[in-house]
C-alpha cells in the first residue's frame, strides 16, 4: 500500500497527514501558521513533512494553499493570508524532502477530496464545490480531472457576479457572490439584522453579550439551530443566494453532482433547505429533465490534508 | 483525404455541406425547414445528406440543432423552434443514410467550429464561445473536449443569472443573460430608446419607415456604423453585459480564449469595444495575472456545418 | 346638512353615491362601463348623476377616474382603461347637471377618502397611500390637502425604480415597483411557483383547475388563507417589495401615517405582515425615531365615491 | 429693511452671514469647528451670532446644520459629524443673543435658499433639490413650504433604495442612492477605475501623484474638465444614477424645478448631461406630458447662510 502527505496551509494552521489510498489518514499533525513570515511558513511545511515521513515509506507530497498557483502546479502567485508572492514553493518543498510534491489551491484540493473520497465519491466523472468559509472558494471536476485553467486560475467560483452595481467585493469588483453566500456575508447580514430588530434577535444577541458587533458565525449557527428567528432567516438568505449560483452552474456544466463545504453546512438543512428551493426555482426551465443533486460536503476540514495527499499520489 | 457531412438544422433553413479535414467545405446545400412537421424535417435532413453524399465516400454525418440533446448524441430531447419532442434523430438518420451519425447541439457544434478551424484555432486545450443570435447560446471545450455535462445539456451561457429580479426569460427565470445580451435584447433595446429620443435616433427610425417598432438588428448594426448615436449606446448597453459574463467565464474555467459569434458581431469594434472594457473592469482583481483574450468569430453561418461535420469525423 | 355626490369610475363599472360631510353614502348605484365609447362613457355619468340628485339638494359632484387629470382638475388628458383623450369632462358633466364639478385622478381620491373617513382619519396633516390593484397607484396629502404636482401628476407611485435593469413596465421602464409589488406580479409569481413546484403548490392548483395559467388573484388570497405554503411565500414575495418603497416614502415626506389598499389587503397579515418587516428593516437608521405606522385601508370599492363626493365638497 | 442672521454648522467650518430681504449677504464670517466638544461648538455659534449682530437690528437667527431636527425645529436630534445628540439648540442660542432663534437640517436650507434665491426663484409652489456633498442631502418645498416631516425627518433623499442588495449604506441598508450618486460614490468609482486602467486614467492620476487612493472629488473634476475619458466616464455614471432618483421625485411630488447642488456641479455638462439624459428615459411614460426641468444650483456654499437667514425672517 502507497502512501502519501497532504499538506494544508491555511491562515492560523498548518494541517498534516499521512493518508493511504482509500483516503484514510493514518497519522495527523498540526503546527501554528507564522503567516507573516514567508520563510518560517515555508519551515512549519518541510518540518512537518519530515516529521511526517519519518520512518515511512512516502510516495509524494501536495500541499494546498489559498492562493493563486501557476499553472505547473509549483508555484504560489499570490495568497490571500500569507506573505507568499511569486513563491517557489515546490521546488523548496521538494529539495528539502526529496520527495515530488505538488502545490494546489485549497478550494481545489478539497473539491478532489470530495470527489475521491466524500459526498461525490459516487461520481465518476463532474463534480463543482462551493467552499463557504470566509470567502467562497470553488472547486470543479470533469471528465475525472480537476479544472485548472489555462492560466491556473480556474474555479474563483467565489467571483461570479451575483448583484450588478452591488456590494464592493474585495476583489473590486461590485456584487461578487462572496459578498452574499459566504461566512462574511452571513455574518453581515445577522449583525445588521439584530440591531435593527434586538429583540427578536435576543436569542443571538444573548450569545454575542449583547453586542451585535460581536455576533459571528458560530453564534448564528447555534441560534438558528436552537430556534431564532433571525438567525433561521439569515442562513435562508445566504441560502437563496448559493442556490442561484449553484444554478449558474449547473447551467453551464451540467456536472453529475454538486457539493457545497465549509463551516455554514453544520446549519444542516437550515442552510440546505432554502439554498435546494432556489437552486430548483432557477432552474424552472429543466424541470423536465434530470439536474444535479446538491450535498454537504462529508470530510469537514479533513478535505484540505486528504485532497492534497490524493493529487499527489496522482502526479 | 476523409470528408464528412455536417448539417446545420435551423428554424428556417436547413445547410448542409462536404467537409474535409481541414474544414473546407467542399460542396453546399440548402433547403428550407418544414419546422411545423416532425417528419418532413427529418426527411429534409435525410434528402440533403443523400444528396450530399451521392459519388463520394462519406465517413460520417453531424447534425447539429437548437435543443436539448441527451447525453448519449443521440436524441433531441426537446427543440425550441422545431416540432421535435424525443425525436430520435441519429438513429433515424444514420438507418436512411446508412451512416455513422452524431447529433449535437448548435452552441457546441459553433464553438467546436471556431475551436478547430475558426477564431480559437490556434489554442489546443480550452475555449468558451457566447453565440449571440435572437438568444444567447454557449459552447465550452476543455482539455481539448466539448464539455457535454451529465445529462447533455452543459453550456447553456444564455441561463446565467444577470440582474437578479431582473427581465423575465422565456425560461422562467427572471434576470437571465439572454435578457440583456441577445439579439432581442439589442432590439428592445433600441425600440424602447427611439420611442423616447426620436429626434437623437432619427436615422434609426428613418431605416424603420418611422415606426419603432419595426426596427430590427440588422438596421440598429446598420444605424451604428453610420453614427447613429442611440444604436452605438445600444450597442455598448449589450457589450457591458456581454463583458460581465465573459469574465464570469474567465472566473469559472479561465480558458485559453473566449469568442463571440453571432450576427452582432457584425458591429465590429462597436460591440466588441464596450464588452472588452466591460470584461476587464470585472476582472479588476485579476490585472496582475494573464486572462484569456475575446476574439470575435471567425466562420460566421458556416460554423454549424462544419462544426457538424469535423465532430462526426471524431465519432 | 349638506350632500354631494362621488362617481367612480372604473374599467368595468362606474359607481355613484350621494355622501354626507361624515362620508357615510346614503344612496349608492352602479352601472356598466361602455369603456370604448367615449360618448356614452360620459352620459353614463350624467345619467347616474341626474339619478342620484333626483329629489335632493346637491352642492357638488366629484368625479374620480384612473389616468392623469390636468392641474386645474377639469380635463381627462389620458385614461388606461378608457377611450378618453384629452376629454373635458370636468365642463360637460358641469352643463349637463348644472352643479359645479370636479374631476380627480383614481388614486388619489381613494387616499382622500382614507385620510378624511377612513384608515388616516386620525391623521390631520399627512399620509401616503399605495393602492395596489393590477397596477400600483397612490395618493399623498401633505398639510392636509391633496399633493396634485405641478402638472397635475403628482403620486404615480407605482412608478419608482426598484429593481434596475428589472422586469419591463408598461410605462417604458425597467423594473419599476408596479412589477414587483402589484396584484398582476402577484399573479404572475404565483404562476411561476405554480409551474415550478407543482406539488407544493397543489392547494393553489386545485383552485384553478390544475392550470398554471388560471390562477388569478384571489386564488392566491384564498390559498394563502387556507395555508398552501407556495401562495403564502408570495404574498411575502411583494410584502418585501412593497415594504421597501413604503420606506422610501418615510425617507423622503416622513408622514404620520402610510396606508395599502387595493383587494390585496384581503390577504390581511400575509401580505401586511412581511411589509412591515421589510419596511423596518429598510428603515435601520432611524431606528432611534419615530415613523408612521402603516395601516390597511378601510373603506374597501366604497373609498372612490366617498372621496370623490369629499371632494366635491371642499371646492 | 429687516435683516436677519444665518449660521450654517459644518463639520469643518462654520459660516455666518447677516442678510437682508433679497438675498444679499451683507456682511460674512466664518470659524473652524470644534466639532467633536458639544460645548465649544454652541459657543462658536453665539460669538458669531453677537459679533455679527453687533451694531446692526437683527429680527431673528436661522440655524442649519447636518442631522436630524426635530419637528418643533428646535433641537438636533443627532448630527452625524458632530457631537451633537438631543442638543437642545434653539433655546441656547435664543438665550444667548436675546433673539428668535429656527434651527433646520441643512439639505433644506439649501433647497430653500435656491427656491426663494437660487435656481428655483421662478417657481412659486415647488421644487425637489438634490445636494450632492460627500453624502446626498436633500430639501423638499410644496406649497411654498418646506416639507418638514412628521417627525422632522422628511427629505432625507438619501437613503431612497437604489441597487436591492446593493452597496452597503451608513444607514445599515444595502443600495441607498447616497451609495452611487454622491462625492464619496464618484471617488470610489474613480478609483476603481484608476486601478483597473492606469493607462487610460493617466491624467487623473498624474494629479494624483500616481496613487489611486489619493484621487479626491475635485482631482476628478479637473481631469475630468481636461478631457481625461475615464473622468469623464465616472461622472456620466454618477450622472445615469442621479438620474433615476430624479426622475423617482418627478413620478412622487411632480414639482415645478429640480435642483441638482453640491460640489459636484462644477463639473458642468459633464455631469448634468448624463442626468438629464437618464432622467428623462426613466420618464419614458411622461413623454407626451411636461415634466419639471433639471438645473443646476446657483448659490454654493452660500446657500447655507442665506437659507438659514431667509428661514428666520418667516418665523
């Protein structure tokens, strides 16, 4: 039996394992992120793979990163969170294990991760993610491949126009789908709900201290789960919205299965619920033909380490 | 040298035509569409192509058509401006013919025209093609390969989500891209304009006999090449929406190239200038990084035909 | 005690009555409208007026009709629903019955009549009401009279920007509120839903013959009602909608009290309900003043003739 | 001739003027703001009003300024940029200088010193007036009055919902005209566009030393007066938005003039050309019917102090 590391760097943690061919990880390790310090994060991954590889017989390495990487998959352009800029991060990789390694953007690795071996593990063929955490990340899948783009900047799922002349994205353009269907947004949208309506939003505010500018997601996760009406109505917002996206994909890539990840699915069918009801509204046309099924994501923050240990395995 | 057949099923005209390798159409015919009448069309298919290959050795027949196609390319599921419901058309035509035969839909068969031999040639991986006639079609290729979808009906660009609330769609959406980048839109466009400036589009309504109503596209291109101002505003109106799609493309798969086809085109730089500011601005974020290029369509009506023609060469 | 009349007159009817200074309609009678014959239109009038002033002392009619009035109240310049054009009517009603005449726009009689006998009776400056029949009309009165504007075409509420680049509007507009928050986008979202999950929506089906088509409005308020979940997410469809220009009507003339009629209102706290919640939740800023409250309109089909009559009386 | 005294409270500065019954400002002063110490703030006021009352028979002392006033006209309910919150106003000043003393938000003075002394003083009944600063301020005069609200809170155009789910508002709303329509909005446009297209915005951003973030509002009219396109572009657009709102006020008030003030209207044609244009396109309806003309404010910055003093000769 083969087996490989994956490597997940995100902004406060990096996430390590060894992980076999079915997709078990068999050993998991974990270090602080020293984001603002580009050589020291670098460090924290190569420490981690040799920790990781001691005394076994490793394959390959994949780590993945938020972030732009070029398209020979070796090195980072940009990352949101980290100092990295230009950064060949491969090559350092791969020199200090001698081991192949292969670099990959988050949003990718943990859609191949539900791909291979979580809720779409069943499809052979196409598959798109829709990552929800602070942003909208995307992943997508056809013909049993990653999309990558010609210029390795394919699935920014996240920037899909949602509201012309809307919300200001950080990405400059005005009325992205990040500012409607991600964590920031459902956060936005029960602060602004519970100062102006402070006492049908007790429930979430007692969980806040009172402060609306305290609430985060969480939060509005347990209350809506133990009942608050705002909270239930914001996660039905951020619902409506996802669902017109993830119609917008299935529009254009009609794929086998589509699977939505990140924080906000543990609302369960609080989330799910309304974003399937929008999902099939904007599809009213297709009615009469068979549509992809929308499914939580299964491997939880396992997906980034999984993901990236598969593609390696892969090279 | 191989030659195949590639047939171009249209609401009112049928063209078909002897297609060789290099996608030059060796000998063309034409006839008009019985659309009304399930079985004449079908016969006027089956008459061209026995016409067409008469005295010559045919490889292979390609029929492409408006619709819906299942994912097998076998059967037209339904078709917008044809009497065809589940019509099984490759096997009526290859048992006539005694051919091989593919049927495909017309946005896939244009952009695989203008990916093989047209606007996209020189890219060997990826594309996305908008068609803008009365509707917006779409065609994608990735990794060389038409992306077909799940159930067959991939690409269709016209059903993306635009101005949420917005214009109802024939699909029964409200707010699609077809509702503000077709052809129709171009011309309810610049109805609802003359009608409120006849003076400033006095030469407009002078091609129309005065009447808004009876404008048509052809005469709003026509009006704005001659610097008619409310027909180029028309034109820019269409291009901005046109470019906010084509970066959601660029966001979504990031192709090699993106091409607009369809009879706008026409307007050269009129509609092409508005929509490549229109795209850049969207993809602000993206400045630092390379994008794919928008390139107008290079094969104009033949497109169908040989798209048609090269696919069933690659049954 | 002195009486005048009221007219209304409507697409389909017209109705008069004989109304006392506390707006209670002593006598009340109705005739058919001959809608496309702009004489008998008229006499239809003169003859309910003669009627009705038969044996009574009268000091004044008023006359109310949908379309734009010119400033000095006397002339028809354009009806809907009507075959007049420019039609002096205030004159001809005046000779034929001898008595002085006025003549007022739909919309704003029926806030007359609600600010003076109805839901804003105790209101004794200012109120704006929203009518919402198959289109959106209004009604303002500031400092207690009649806002009329300049041209006399103050209050076309049904005519504000609500969604841009929306669904078309007679008027030549994109996306006014009339397309959102009127009794035919009520039936047409209701229609949409219909189409698009018939199975939820059965309840309403079943009332209109299994036909998407046939559903009519109150279908929807009886659905709705009886708790067909689909009719009731529709009334909280335009309740949104509605509530957003209600706060803009606080934004901008600050009322004592905003008001809805129309047959919609028959819906009662579905409709009344998620209008108030979006007009406050719109309304955020001011979270810390007060604002006027909205009420439902109380005098039903009767407010044309009593504020009609009201009028007349304040000449 | 009586003479009165005007104040105008800004953040920066406040002004003050005696002026006599036509409108003339005969004498002027003005002092910094200590804007964030509620006490220094009123005692700048009372040393003004004395100093420019000394010698000279005042009737009265109009005050405006920035926020929310309450309906007796005597205290500020809250003054975005300044300390102010329930100050008691009125009676201080009175108290102070011995005189009658009004207090009034600031968008109205200005709309009442255009109305009686500005680009409005050939209408006798109503105007609407847009002022364009930083934020979007409004005044509305029917009757020959101000529109004061019941709450003395009426005309606050900015906060009129634009873009549904669009750029989030200070107020807590998403859309506001105030978002896409103001000095802040043709900033943050500019920029934009600066980033995205160095190239083409090189005269604008040559003013501004080559920094994107430095381009302030009159930067951008100076480029914009010099032919810079993308200037020129970025008032047009603020002009499309402005143009809605006023055409929203034409369908509501149908008042006799709209006025269009602020800093902004140095820009000309370029900016009042756009707005007329999109103006009258949204009143596509009103064709046939005269609708109040758009000019632009004559007054300035003197508006403040002659609207306050004029405001105080009417008590």
């Amino acid at each position: 039996m083969t087996l490989t590391i994956g490597i997940d760097v995100g902004g406060t943690k990096v996430a390590g394992g060894v992980v076999d061919e079915t997709g078990k990880v068999l050993v998991h390790a974990r270090r602080d992120t020293p984001a603002e310090d580009v050589a020291k994060t670098r460090d924290v991954i190569t420490d981690l793979v040799s920790e990781l590889a001691a005394g076994r017989s490793i394959e390959a390495v994949g780590v993945g990163a938020a972030g732009w990487i070029d398209a020979s998959r070796s090195t980072v352009l940009f990352a949101p969170n980290l100092a990295w800029r230009d950064e060949p991060l491969r090559d350092y990789v791969s020199n200090k294990s001698g081991l192949p390694v292969i670099v990959e953007n988050d949003g990718n690795v943990a859609a191949w991760a539900e791909f291979r071996h979580g809720a779409a593990r069943h499809a052979d063929d196409s598959m798109v993610m829709f990552t929800i955490g602070t942003g909208v990340g995307g992943g997508i899948v056809l013909g049993g491949e990653l999309v990558r783009g010609a210029h390795g900047i394919a699935a920014e799922l996240g920037h899909m126009l949602t509201v012309p002349d809307g919300h200001q994205c950080g990405c400059g353009r005005l009325g992205c789908i990040e500012q409607y269907a991600s964590g920031s947004a459902l956060v936005r949208f029960a602060r602004a709900a519970a100062r102006q309506e402070p006492n049908r939003a007790a429930a979430l505010l007692e969980l806040a201290g009172g402060e609306a500018e305290a609430i985060t997601g969480p939060m509005v996760t347990a209350a809506a789960k133990g009942g608050d009406p705002v909270s239930i109505e914001v996660f039905a917002q951020v619902g409506r919205w996802l669902g017109t996206s993830l119609a917008d994909m299935a529009q254009i890539l009609d794929p086998q299965v589509l699977v939505v990840g990140g924080g906000v699915i543990e609302a369960g069918d609080l989330l799910m619920g309304p974003t399937r009801r929008s999902y099939l509204e904007s599809l009213a046309q297709r009615s009469r033909l068979p549509v992809a099924e929308i499914r939580p994501a299964e491997l939880g923050n396992r997906a980034g380490v999984i993901g990236a240990a598969d593609l390696a395995r892969r090279m």
